[in-house]
C-alpha cells in the first residue's frame, strides 16, 4: 500500500509539474511580451518637442535669465525718454538695411555704413549715429503685424491687443502711476514734446492724473514758449508784478489762512509758482546751455527737444515722449521726406546719447526710439504713390539704449529683403516687459480700475498677449 501510495504521488506530482510548466510558460511569454513593451518606452528616444513646445521653452529660458540679470544691475532705470516716431518709419532705409536687394527695395538708399561695433552696420543716412553704436542696440525683429495707425500705437505704447473692453494706460501712464511716491518735482511727471501724437488716449482708464502734459510751443524758437508755464508775450518781470497783485487782492486767503483747505489751495498755488517762475521753468529755458552744446544737438525743433529731454532728466522726471516734428507716414514722397529728417534724428539722438553717457546719466536712463510699425519693403512706383511705403507691422526695427540696457548688439533679424521675422521674435509686450523690469515694475501688479475690474500692468498669454521672451541678450 505504502509503495502504491508513493507510486500515484509521484505520478500526480509529474501531472501537477506539467500542468504548472504550461502555466508558468504562458506567464513567461506575457511577461516578456510586457517586459518587451515596458523596455521600449524606457528606453526609446524621448518624443521630439514641437514648435510651440520648443519656443515655450525659450521664452521661459529668456524671462528667467532677465530677472536674473536685472536683479544683479546696481542702478535702476528712473526716468525713459521716448521718441516716438509716429506714421512709422522705415526700417531697411535705416536700421536694418539690406544692400543688394534690389532697386525695388532700395532705389538709391541701398548703400551701408559701418558702426563703431563690429558687424553692425545701418544706412548711410545715419553718420552721427554709426559712431555711437556702442551705446545702443537694435532690435531687428520688433513684429506684432498690425498695420492700423491707431490700433498699432496702442499694440507699442500699452503691450495690450486693441480692441478690447479696456483702454488700459500708455507705458508713460504705468510709469507715472508706479513711480509717484517718488518722484516730487515741480514739473508733471510724465511730459511729451510738442504734442500728444499716440492716436490714443495715454492716460486709458487710469484717469486724467495720468494723463501726459504737453508742452506745445518750440525749443528751437528764441523762448521755449510751454504752455501754463511760459506765458506767450509776458516776460518775467510782468509775470511776477501780477503774482504780487493776486496776493495782495486775496482778502479771502488771508482771512482763511488757517483753514486746512486754504492751506491745501496755497500749497498747490506755491508749487504753480515755483513751475511757473522758479526752479520748474528754468528746466526750459535752454539758454542756459552752451551755445556749442545747441549747436551739436542740432538747431532745429527736434534737436532741441532732446537737449530739453536731457534737462528734464537732471529734474528727475520719470517719462518723457518726444514725439517727433513731422511724421514719418511716406506713402508718397517718400525718399525726399527720409533725406530731409533722417539727418535731424540722426543729429538729436547721436548726441543725446552721447550727453547722457558723458554726465553720468545714460545708466539710469532708458531711451527707446521706434514708430508704431515699419513701412513695406517693396517700393510702390505706380501712381499715386510714386515712390512710396505704406504700414508694415511684420518686421521692424527699435533702437534701445541705457537704463540697464547693454549697447553694441543686435536682437534677433529679418529675412534676406526685411519682410519678415528670420529669428527670435520680439512682441511689443517683450519690449514693454523688458523695461518695466529694468525700471523695478512687476509687470503682473494689479492696476487699479474704477469699475473694479481685472486689470494688470501686461497680460498673459493666457489672455492673448503674444510673447517670446524679455530681452535678456541685452541686459
């Protein structure tokens, strides 16, 4: 028994042994079956990124590398001069010139100058300006494809897309709103030479406290003649007998001295005063400059505003906009109009630049010089342009300069004829990003909205805003 009970063992355990080689061999195969599949994602190349992926990864690079770099520079950027080139100039006449594309493209401008910067060369009619490469770069690849005057100004002067429920505030109206625990000059806070030419209301939803002040008049003329401050046909003399007339009829104000809101009136009446006849006007008065100085400023209106640019960046003033003395909208009579005012942007701004780094001045000021757009790089021969350019925001070029900004470099580049983007886009909200961040503005900060509404300094890309990242190549 014993004998048959151990042979019908053995037996049952080869049955079971063979039952459970079956079943641990399938078990096998599905296991190298997964094992197989595991192993390949584990080690198969990683999937390669797409556009969007690749540029999202380059914007974050360059935001993080400029906070970076901004945190480390020891000045801030405390007052911006602004010259707005309003109707748009253009771009491969000037800045971004391309020899050789063609009389179509260049007519007669087709000849190159070279800078002071290795490997930077710009168009010939900007001698003055080739000599001070060094202290400026250009942006070759501005772009944000609006060719609407109004709505491009908006686009470059906000960083916000048009059309929306919002006017929100011009960068001279953030500047204003960030920097008044600042700044306690006499002059406003944020002026612009000779007149407001945004095409839009700067101040946005801000109020008429933001709102720039526009000096009129013409630094070019014997008096500097600003409105509300220097009267036309009134001299000083004349100025101040009336001042003393007022003061002696104000019966009132004596009586009511006391009175915290006579105290208030007078106080804002002193500073009118100390604007109007004091310390605030002699920031006008240009006579107070070296002839030699005028001189090399140029003897025309705009030279003249960056000579007032510059003495009202000693004052402290935290935004300045010269809008420049005749547009730069050539749809006609194109080639004349650039041979009559390049010259005189050249002369003003080269040695604007040159002023600012000779009085120590140029780090802590920020000069941007742009239009709203380009002009198209094809010339328009036919009637009734004859030789004309009309807007073009695909590509364009900005000069930037100081304010913590590096000089010498180029940013990104056109293609072959300057008609489109080549490499490293620049959206107005990279530019506007680029100096709020140099000037200590938090680009994300609330702003305040008399409705209540969500409003902030930029939006995100969440919200439409296109970017490419904050200019860290030149900071």
């Amino acid at each position: 028994m014993e004998v048959m009970s151990t042979n019908h063992n053995r037996d049952n355990q080869e049955q079971v042994t063979r039952r459970e080689a079956m079943r641990r061999g399938a078990l096998g195969a599905a296991g190298m079956i997964a094992a197989s599949g595991l192993s390949s994602q584990i080690f198969a190349a990683p999937a390669e990124k797409t556009p969007q992926q690749k540029a999202a990864d380059e914007k974050a690079a360059r935001d993080a590398a400029a906070k970076a770099k901004a945190k480390d520079k020891k000045v801030q950027t405390k007052s911006v001069i602004q010259i707005f080139l309003w109707g748009g100039m253009s771009h491969n006449d000037t800045w971004d010139p391309k020899p050789g594309s063609g009389y179509d493209y260049m007519a007669d401008f087709d000849k190159v100058i070279p800078t002071n910067v290795d490997g930077i060369q710009i168009g010939a009619l900007f001698p003055k300006l080739a000599k001070q490469a060094d202290k400026y770069s250009l942006i070759r690849s501005m772009t944000h494809g609006n060719n609407g005057h109004e709505t491009a100004a908006y686009l470059m002067q906000t960083g916000h897309l048009p059309g929306g429920r919002l006017a929100y505030p011009s960068i001279g109206a953030i500047f204003t709103y960030f920097k008044k625990d600042q700044y306690k000059g006499l002059i406003p806070p944020y002026v612009v030479m000779l007149e407001a030419a945004g095409r839009f209301s700067e101040e946005g939803f801000l109020g008429p406290a933001y709102k720039p002040f526009a000096t009129g008049g013409d630094p070019n003329a014997g008096r500097f003649e600003v409105q509300g401050i220097v009267n036309r046909g009134i001299d000083d003399g004349r100025q101040k007998a009336r001042r003393e007339l007022v003061d002696k009829t104000n019966v009132l104000g004596y009586g009511l001295a006391s009175a915290p809101e006579m105290a208030a009136i007078e106080e804002a009446k002193q500073k009118a005063y100390g604007l109007i006849l004091g310390r605030g006007k002699e920031v006008f008065n240009l006579e107070n400059e070296p002839t030699e100085l005028r001189d090399r400023y140029g003897r025309h209106t705009f030279g003249q505003e960056c000579l007032a640019a510059r003495r009202m960046v000693e004052a402290g003033v935290p935004y300045i906009t010269i809008s420049f003395p005749g547009g730069w909208d050539t749809h006609s009579n194109h080639f004349a109009t650039m041979r009559n005012q390049c010259p005189m942007l050249d002369q003003g701004l080269a040695t604007l630049l040159a002023d600012l780094k000779d009085r120590g001045l140029l780090d802590s000021t920020l000069v941007w010089c742009s239009g709203e757009f380009g002009r198209t790089v094809k010339i328009s021969w036919e009637p009734p342009w004859n030789g004309g350019r009309h807007h073009y925001g695909n590509v364009f070029t900005v000069l930037v300069a100081g304010g913590g900004f590096k000089g010498g470099r180029v940013v990104g580049s056109s293609d072959e004829k300057a008609e489109n983007v080549k490499e490293r886009p620049v959206y107005p909200a990279d530019l506007l990003g680029s100096m709020y961040l140099l000037a200590g503005i938090d680009a994300t900060a609330k702003l305040p909205h008399p409705w209540g509404l969500d409003a902030y300094v930029l939006d995100t890309e969440n919200e439409g805003m296109k970017s490419a990242g904050l200019l860290e190549e030149i900071m």
